[in-house]
C-alpha cells in the first residue's frame, strides 16, 4: 500500500528557520461563492491605523473564510463602538449586521480594542461592548477572538478563528514543524521542531497542550509527544521497525499507533506516556491511520485486508471489524468530524488524489474538491470546515474548504512548501 504520507515534505534552512522565516505572509485566496450566507459589514476600527496589526481587517478575513458570511464594503470611514450608526440606511444595502469599534493604546504600551456589534435586522445591538485588553502580540489573537464572537451570535455554534493549526515545511534538506494561527498568518506562527530529517503526522492533544508526531531524526520512524508551550519533549513509541500514525483518544489518556514491531503494520493502543502496549487489530494486512470516534469506542483505520486501502472501523477492544468505505478502490487518511457525523478521506482515481466527504449515517460520500494531490484532512473543531494540502502551481499548499465544497481558502507560504496540517482544539490558547 503505497502511504501518502511521503518522506519527500517538510521545512527551512537555517537561514530561514528564525521567527523571520516564517516571513512572506499566508496568501489567503477565497474562491466560491456559499448557498447560504450572512451580509456583513465590518467597519475600520476607529484608531486602528496606529497599532501594528489591522483588527477589522483580519476580522473580516476570518469571517469570509468560514463561509457563513457575505461581506458588505463598509466604505472607509471608521466606525467606533459608541457610535450611532443609521441602522436603516445600512439595512437598505442589504446588511444583516454591522461591526465597529476601536484600537486604543494604553500608557504601558497595551492596546485595549473595544467592539460593538449591531443587528440590521432587528435594529439594535447585539450585545453590550466587548473589551479586551492585550499586549502587541496577542493583538491578533484579540481579533481572532472578536471574529469567534460574531461567528457564534449570528451562528450560534462556535467560532474556531482563535484556535491554532500545526504543519510541516520543507525548504531544500530542512524540515520544520510549525503551529500558527488558524489562518495560518506568519505573525502567529512559532517552530515547535526543525530537522534534516522528515516530520510527519503531527497530531493534536485534546486540550491543546501537546502535540504527537513522527520524526526520522533517528534515522527511523519514532513517535514524540512534545509540550506546545515548553518544548520539552518525550519519546513513546521507538519500538523495533517502524512507529507512525500517532493519535490522540478524545479524552487525551491515550495514543493510537502504528507499529510493525511484531512483523506487519497494526494497530495498538497506549497510555500517553509510552506505557501499557497492547494490540487492537490482528491482520497479515498493513492497518494504519488511525482516527478516533468521538465517542473515544471506536477506530477508524486504513487497511488493505479487502486488496486495495479502504477505511474500515473496529472497537478499541478489537473484536469485529467493518469496512466503511466502498466508492473507489483506493481510500485512505481518514479523519473524523468531532460531531460523529462525517468522516473526510482521501481518494485516489488513476494518479489523481482528492479529498471526499462521507456522511456516515447515509454512506453518501462526494468529492469536494478538484484538484489532484490532496492529503491528509483535518476538521475545524467546530466540524464547519477542513484543512487539507494539495499541490497547486508547482507548490505545496494548505487549503480550507467548507463541507459542501463551495468556499475554499488557500494559506501558502511564498518559497516554502507546507504539508501534514491538523487543526487544533477550541481550548489550548
């Protein structure tokens, strides 16, 4: 079974692994146009010329890469939140709702960003004032946290705009694994590792606080869980052969592994310090890719028992196993919505590899994108959206696209190829 998961990915030579590396921003293109969308305006914030980071406007680009809103050209005069806009006048454009507020540096050099939001609909705010007080560097954080609020009022489920993705970079022989911003913009990034060896597979803890991945740095697959905020690390799993697919059980107790210490690739389950082993699947397959049910009872897996990859599912306890995707003769690196209804692989036809989507109650399952390297899909926390990476123009990219297919956003580090993302949790910031 050939892996997606290639050895050929990942990073940035020295020259370029400083936090000035990260440097030519994310390119955010947006392409679609969705069935169903909120008209919004978001208003420059008064004062926000003199901060260092553009609030309304990445306010807006959060929204707009969700899929959930149409945005409205605010025009160019600012709107703070003690204004008193013409709710009328707005509504006549077409506007649902309407943001503004203001950027304020404060005496220690703290800015505090104030923000209003209003209901064009209803005609009157939607809220009382919302403040925040932050240093320099959180500043996109604060925006980030504006745009999750506005998502949920006018949603009402949550916003994942301040959560944080991890992924791999390769420039020349470096590799590098890196956790960002979920719109992937340079200022938010930090390198969490950097090797002349392969990273793959990184995978998020629960509450956001580690995360597991594959490094060749020992010159063979070994298994690392790594503490996002201190670096510090552990080995657990460096077992004889190899050891991949690490994933985290959604009460972050235990990892899910691939090991082929005891001849073929299987499944096995461990604590999350290394600890306790034991065996899940017992095949003369290649089983693989392991991703959790929410319920944390179940595993879906690759495996080429049937001839060919498919994804099937199997108790944690082993036991029976089922086979779970039909529609092709070659599926693989699923990933599973943390609301139990979908379940995103990808497919290959011939040489082309696209990401689909399957709801699982029905079995239907759609391709959602046209493009033909895509790999390893990872849902938003609010199971709203999926990253995933793909190869366009001579690149490798990382795309967002929402369920239905029809928005999608392109993040892309100019000079750098970026791979094996994975969307990290709602809490961990």
């Amino acid at each position: 079974m050939i892996h997606r998961r290639t050895l050929l990915k990942a990073a940035a030579p020295a020259a370029l692994l400083s936090t000035s590396a990260v440097q030519a921003q994310f390119r955010v293109q947006i392409s679609g146009v969705g069935a169903t969308q909120v008209p919004i305006a978001v208003a420059r914030f008064k004062d926000e010329d003199r901060a260092p980071q553009p609030v309304s406007a990445i306010i807006r680009a959060d929204l707009e890469r969700s899929g959930m809103f149409k945005l409205v050209d605010p025009g160019s005069a600012p709107l703070d939140e003690a204004s008193q806009p013409a709710l009328a006048d707005w509504r006549a454009r077409s506007t649902d709702a309407l943001l503004g507020g203001t950027v304020a540096r404060l005496a220690e050099g703290r800015y505090e960003v104030r923000s209003k939001l209003w209901d064009l609909v209803g005609g009157k705010p939607l809220g009382d004032v919302q403040k925040a007080i932050a240093p320099t560097a959180d500043l996109r954080l604060v925006a980030h946290r504006i745009a999750d609020g506005v998502y949920e009022k006018l949603t009402g489920q949550k916003g994942v705009f301040s959560t944080r993705i991890a992924y791999v970079s390769k420039t020349a022989n470096r590799h590098a694994l890196w956790i960002a911003d979920a719109d992937g913009d340079p200022a938010g990034a930090q390198m969490a590792l950097v090797s002349p060896e392969p990273i793959i597979s990184p995978t998020w803890s629960p509450d956001g606080t580690e995360l597991a991945y594959v490094s060749f740095e020992a010159r063979k697959a070994v298994v690392y869980v790594q503490e996002v905020a201190s670096g510090k690390r552990r080995t657990v799993a460096n077992f004889r052969g190899s050891n991949s697919a690490p994933a985290f059980s959604p009460d972050g107790k235990q990892l899910a592994v691939t090991l082929s210490r005891d001849g073929g690739s299987q499944l096995y389950l461990m604590n999350r310090n290394g600890e306790n082993v034991r065996r899940i699947t017992q095949s003369s397959a290649i089983d693989t890719e392991a991703a959790w049910a929410p319920d944390g009872q179940s595993l879906y897996f690759v495996s080429d028992r049937g001839g060919g990859p498919q994804v099937y599912r199997t108790g944690v306890a082993g036991g029976s196993v089922e086979r779970v995707t039909f529609q092709g003769s070659y599926n693989i690196s699923p990933a599973v919505s943390p609301d139990g209804r979908y379940l995103a692989y990808i497919t290959r036809n011939g040489n082309v590899f696209r990401l689909v989507l399957m709801e699982l109650a029905g079995g239907t399952a759609v391709e959602l994108t046209e493009t033909s390297d895509d790999e390893s899909p990872s849902f938003a926390p609010n199971s709203r959206l999926i990253i995933y990476a793909t190869r366009t123009g001579g690149r490798d990219v990382l795309m967002t696209t929402t369920l239905d297919g029809k928005i999608k956003a392109a993040l892309a580090v100019p000079q750098t190829d970026v791979r094996e993302p994975a969307w990290g949790p709602l809490a961990g910031r």
